[in-house]
C-alpha cells in the first residue's frame, strides 16, 4: 500500500497539467503498464519488507529473552550469536517473501497488459482480500475449537488446519 501510495505522487502532480511536456514524459514513464514503474514497485516493495522487520523485529531483544528463559537454538552459543543467526535468517526469509509478494503484486498489472486479460483488481487488492479471508478462516476455526460448535456444519464435511468438522 505503501508502495503504490508513493508512486502515485508523481503521476498526480503530473496530472495538474498534463499539456506540458514534462507532464507527459512524467506520466507515460509512471503509468501502471511501464518497465520504470514496475521496477519501482518491486524496489518499494522489498524496501518496505525489510522496513517492517527492522521495526518490528529485534534480533538482540528476541536472543537476549531466550537466553534468560532458558532457550537456545542448537550450534548457536546464547547471547551475540543467537541475535546474528537470527538477523541472518530473518534477512533470507524476508528476501524470498518480499519477493513472492512482488511477485503477487505485479502478476495482475503484467496480465492485464500481456494478454488483455479483463482483471479489475490490483496486486495489493488482491493481497488484502487474500490476508481477510484467511484471517476470518483462523477466526471461524478458533471459535468452534473454542466452543465445540457443531451448528451449520453438523451435516458438513469442511476440513479446518486443525480439524474436520461435522465429523
């Protein structure tokens, strides 16, 4: 979201006078179907997935409280080391999902103007649609675990992560 928010910033104010001739260079160089701005969104992209690591995850803090609960990774001394494998794990999981999510985000732009195939929604839409229905799926599946709720599915036969219900 990110990503596509930034790349629109010049298109828009390219847009206020789209007769001048740095206005349409502007906009034919950032429009959904150019090389330029596909490479733009796959480098903001894999940008903003590290970003989002660096911020949220903390290799130091996460080694520092395994090692005073006790835990360790095997061949890796507690402490210093533990925080560089897992900064060095976290960069090489990042890469390949930065990259599948990439991937994801620029398949229907490509689609659309390969093969004129009539996909109305974008990569991030899809993404967003994708990530709520597997959380409603992870939400529906905690309350009947919770629950023990046979309801709508006593006569069904839908398969969960976990479990089968109405079976």
């Amino acid at each position: 979201i990110f990503a596509v928010s930034l790349l629109s910033v010049p298109y828009t104010i390219a847009s206020f006078n789209p007769t001048a001739a740095w206005s349409q260079t502007l906009m034919s160089f950032m429009s959904h179907t150019s090389i330029l701005y596909q490479l733009s969104y796959v480098g903001l992209i894999i940008f903003f997935c590290y970003f989002y690591n660096s911020v949220s995850i903390n290799p130091k803090d996460l080694a520092d409280n395994m090692k005073k609960w006790g835990g360790f990774i095997p061949g890796i001394r507690p402490g210093e080391p533990t925080a560089t494998h897992i900064e060095w794990v976290l960069n090489r999981i990042t890469l390949g999902g930065a990259l599948f999510v990439s991937l994801i985000a620029v398949l229907p732009d490509y689609m659309r103007a390969k093969f004129n195939v009539p996909f109305y929604f974008g990569g991030t839409s899809l993404l967003i649609v994708v990530g709520v229905a597997l959380d409603t799926v992870a939400q529906t599946e905690a309350h009947l675990v919770m629950r023990n709720y046979e309801g709508f599915y006593k006569n069904s036969k839908v398969k969960g992560r976990w479990f089968n219900v109405g079976q």
